[in-house]
C-alpha cells in the first residue's frame, strides 16, 4: 500500500479566483494553465496498520499548520478506498514553496495520484482531476500536461468540474514561461482565503466573471493556433484584473513587492523595443514572464540585472502527473 508520483506544477494564464463551493473546490470561473517542465512535487505515501496517525512531511518538516487540509484529502481517499489504515506522506519539491509558486497545485496533484494508487485505486485522468479538486482547486490541473483547461462545471456535486487537456507538451515546444523568485518568504495571504474575501467584499467580482468569458476564449483559440501575441497580451490582462479584484477587497490585499513592479514596467518596455514578452503573477510577489524559446536567454540576461531578482527558472510546456518507481522512504 505504496505509491509514489511526481506532478509539474502548473501557472494559469487565465486564472481560477473564487468559489461557488468552498467545500467541494468549485469554481466560479473555468481557467487555462501551461504545466511546466522540471517544476515538480515528488510524494510518497504509504497506507499501513503500523502507522498510528496519519504523519505528513513536506519538505522535511512535519506539517503544522494544515492550511490546504492535506489530512482531510489523505482522509476523502481513505473513504473512497474503504480502508482505516492511516498514512505516512513525504513531500519533496524542487521550487520554494507557498510563495505563490503554485506548489500546491503540484503537491496536491502528485498526492492524489500517489494516494489512489497505493489505496489500488486505479483512477482515470478525469477521475483523478475531480479528486485533485477537491484537495486543492489549481492541482486539478496538473494530473495533465501541456495546456489544460478546467472547466468550471454547472452541477452542485462537482462531477462535471475538472480539467482537460487543450493540447500536450509537444504542441508548442517554444512556449516559454521564466519564474522569477524574488522571494522566498511564506505569502502572507494565501490564496484561498484571498479569492474568499475577493467574492465577499470586492465591488469588482462581477466585472471580473463577465470579462472572464472572453479571457479564457481568446486564450484558447491563441494556443491552438499557436498565436503568442494573443495568449501573452490576453494572460497578462487577465492577471492584471486578478490583483485590481485583490487590492479592491476589505481590508486590501497587495501582493507584489517593490521588485515586483520594477519587472511589470520592464517588460513594458522590452516590448516596446521588439523583445515580446508579458507576464503574469499569482498570489504572491513572484513574477512569470511569457516568451518564446527564441527570446529566452535575451530576457534571463536581463533579469539577472534587475535587484531583487533571486533566481530565474526556465519552464516549457511539461507532461502530466505520473507513477514513479523510486520512493521517498
Ligand atoms: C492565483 O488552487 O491554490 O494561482 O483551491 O483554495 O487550494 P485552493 O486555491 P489554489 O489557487 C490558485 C490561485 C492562482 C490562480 C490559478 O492557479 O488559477
């Protein structure tokens, strides 16, 4: 009853903020993501008697504080299983996490597909995103690879809200997101109880879920037509009305850094001079910049200049979650 699985992380060029169902993970807005190579989240988990509660290690440290309630997913799979043994998870990823970064989308997606397997759940992709959901709304996203698309569903018990591929790795090898860590430091806000307080208490919410329509068909038709102009200058506008949702909420959440806006108004004027390239951010400060593999050494360069910049990781597009043979313990 041991499994392990390895998940890329994803980063949405349309993203998901705000639920209709906080129990379930249902989203108000469906959303479109690139899963990015070499970004990844190894766990192992493994169901036994001998283990008398379950015991989580996230980057070798016990999990305290349960914010994405890993337990109450370890305990959804054990339900679906019909087993009472309790479970050892070790956690390992190869990015800072909960810095906006996605990891939990990632963590959550390999731990989904390790804890099934090991339960000897043999679960189909679309069975695997409807779990992955419910453990962490973005990892329902990275049981696929390449660009995927999670459809925000209509029915209340969640079964038709899950993610699907749009087109795999291979379809447009070029595509280039650069993760700029800029720090390290745990975001204040996470991004659950952020998107709460976005649909409670920001006026714009409704503007946001009008407009969203658009976003996330102009970004579609771009991928499969392999127009970067398009999905670029869409992604970014896309982010930009995320966080003008998140500094309009009570009290206001802002959660770029002072670097963070020194790399938004570079790349504005990068573009200006011919390089083309755009960016998005999550919740946190880190910035993702877009570009194609043919301007990719150009913008690290120039990265690397800017203060405040730690580290830039490179990512095209990545494979989906899968089984691995080497354990964790
Ligand atoms: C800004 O998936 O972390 O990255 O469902 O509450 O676990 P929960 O939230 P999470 O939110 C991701 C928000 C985002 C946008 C996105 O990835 O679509």
């Amino acid at each position: 009853m041991k499994a392990t699985a390895i998940a890329n992380t994803n980063i949405a060029l349309v993203k998901y903020w705000g639920k209709r169902n906080e129990k379930l993970i249902l989203p108000y807005n469906s959303s479109i993501s690139m899963t990015c190579h070499g970004l990844f989240t190894i766990t192992t988990v493994e169901f036994s008697k001998k283990y008398k509660r379950d015991i989580v290690i996230i980057e070798d440290e016990e999990l305290k504080k349960d914010e994405k309630n890993v337990l109450g997913h370890l305990e959804r799979i054990r339900k679906m299983a019909r087993i009472k043994e309790k479970a050892k998870v070790v956690s390992k990823s190869n990015f800072p996490i909960a810095a906006g970064l996605a990891s939990s989308a990632s963590g959550l997606a390999s731990l989904t597909l390790a804890a099934t397997k090991a339960v000897g759940l043999n679960l189909n992709k679309k069975e695997l995103s409807i779990l992955a959901r419910q453990g962490s709304g973005s990892s329902c996203r990275s049981i696929f690879g390449g660009f995927v698309e999670w459809r925000k569903g209509k029915k209340e018990d969640g079964s038709d809200s899950y993610a699907r591929e749009i087109v795999d790795e291979d379809y447009w090898p070029e595509f280039r997101i650069i993760v700029t860590i800029l720090s390290t430091e745990k975001k204040k806000v996470g991004s659950r109880v952020g998107m709460a307080q976005t649909v409670k208490t920001s006026p714009y919410y409704r503007g946001w879920l009008k407009s969203v329509e658009e976003d996330l068909r102009i970004v579609k038709k771009g991928i499969l037509a392999r127009d970067f102009t398009a999905v670029g200058f869409q992604a970014e506008y896309n982010c930009l009305k995320m966080h003008a949702l998140t500094i309009s909420t009570k009290p206001p959440i802002l959660y770029w850094l002072p670097s963070t806006l020194e790399i938004i108004q570079e790349v504005f004027s990068w573009r200006k001079e011919g390089l083309e390239c755009y960016f998005t951010i999550d919740a946190g400060p880190n910035v993702k910049i877009l570009c194609l593999e043919k301007d990719e050494k150009k913008i690290v360069k120039r990265l690397s200049k800017i203060k405040g910049v730690l580290k830039a990781i490179v990512a095209k597009p990545g494979e989906g979650a899968k089984i691995i043979n080497e354990h964790l313990f």
